[in-house]
C-alpha cells in the first residue's frame, strides 16, 4: 500500500478508495436486511477481499512485482489448520474457558506448525537464538 501511496500516479489509490466504498455501501444496502450483523460483516469482508485483490492487480501489472511465494501460501495453510484444530476441539460450558482453551490450542498449532514448516526465518533466529 504505501508503494501505491508514494507513486506518482497516486490516483489509482484515489480511484480504489472511492470504490471501496462504493462497494461497502452497496453491500450493505443488500446484505444487512437479508442476514442482520452477519450480512455487515459478509459486506466488510467481501469489500475488503476485493480491494486487496485490485490493489494487488495495480502492484502487479505497473510495478511488475510479485508481493506473495510459496510462504505466503504456507502461512495460509498453517492458518487454516489451526482453525479446523481449534473448531474441532471440544467446547465446554463456561464460555470463557473454552475461549481461553481454543486460543492457546490455535497459538500453539500456529507456532508448531510455522516452526515445523520453516516458514519464517526469523522466527527460528529470535526464538532459538541460533
């Protein structure tokens, strides 16, 4: 984002906010009366997804630079495993003891699995102190 910010043709960003909000209040004119705070949510989501994806596009094709690799995609992995692990474990009757148990079981898994994977070097430079 702020490669686009200091760009000289910074009207792009300009051109995606504006349509980023139009997308947002469109999104929530449809969705908000179909599904309540849920359809607001699917709206901010959704307008979000979507600005990303265009500025991601602009990156792409004026800069010709590729910000996402292969860590990119195992962090989504690793992501996503967590949070099956985490919606499969067992919840209990007190709310906040669940929250507490399924957070340290999605830290850990993420932690786990980022070491595993060697995604991040520096988190085996930091952490290790190799």
């Amino acid at each position: 984002t702020f490669l686009l910010f200091t760009f000289e043709k910074y009207i792009y960003v300009t051109y995606l906010f504006f349509l980023l909000l139009v997308i947002a209040v469109i999104l929530n004119i449809i969705l908000i009366p179909l599904y309540g705070i849920e359809g607001a949510a699917i709206a901010t989501v959704s307008s979000s997804v979507i600005y990303n994806a265009l500025k991601y596009l602009i990156i792409l094709k004026i800069f010709k630079m590729q910000p996402y690799g292969l860590s990119s995609l195992k962090i989504l992995l690793v992501i996503v495993i967590a949070f099956l692990v985490a919606y499969f474990f067992p919840t209990f009757d007190n709310v906040i003891v669940s929250m507490v148990i399924k957070s340290a079981v999605i830290t850990i898994v993420y932690a786990v699995l980022t070491y595993l994977f060697k995604i991040v070097p520096e988190f085996h430079k930091y952490v290790f102190l190799k």
